[in-house]
C-alpha cells in the first residue's frame, strides 16, 4: 500500500511539471510547401464534362463533334 502512495505522489507531481512547462516544442520547424505535393497551376476556365458532369479546366477538355466538351475520349464517343 506504501508502494502505491508512493507512485500515485510521483504521478502527480510528473503531471503538475508537465502542465507547468506546457508541451515540447521543436526548436526548428523545416518550412512545408504551400501544397501538399501537388503544384498549382492555373486552368484558366472550368468547363463540364457532358457526358459524366466531371469539372476539369478548359486546356484539358475534348470537344466532341456536337461541340460539347467532354473528359476522355471513352466519354465524346460514349452515345
């Protein structure tokens, strides 16, 4: 019973030093890039797909021979 006296006086004083000097903070923080991996690149205008309503900039969209634009060339052919 002593022992556990002992542990839970120990306990609390680790607890009361830890709340007291707050949490460790690094001392160098490397700087992350602005995007996660992925570069940003400006697609000028959206436009939808018309087949699936798939969103994907101007610049990568197909137009199919009724005009509309479209995805993949599986979507344009696609009735």
């Amino acid at each position: 019973m002593d022992l556990l006296a002992d542990l839970i006086i120990i306990w609390f004083i680790v607890l009361l030093y830890r709340r007291w000097t707050g949490p460790v903070r690094p001392r160098f923080r490397p700087e992350r890039p602005v995007t996660a991996g992925r570069s940003v690149r400006s697609g000028g205008e959206m436009v939808s797909c018309a087949h699936c309503g798939l969103y994907l900039p101007h610049a990568e969209a197909l137009t199919g021979a009724d005009g509309k634009t479209y995805c993949s060339r599986e979507h344009a052919r696609a009735p």
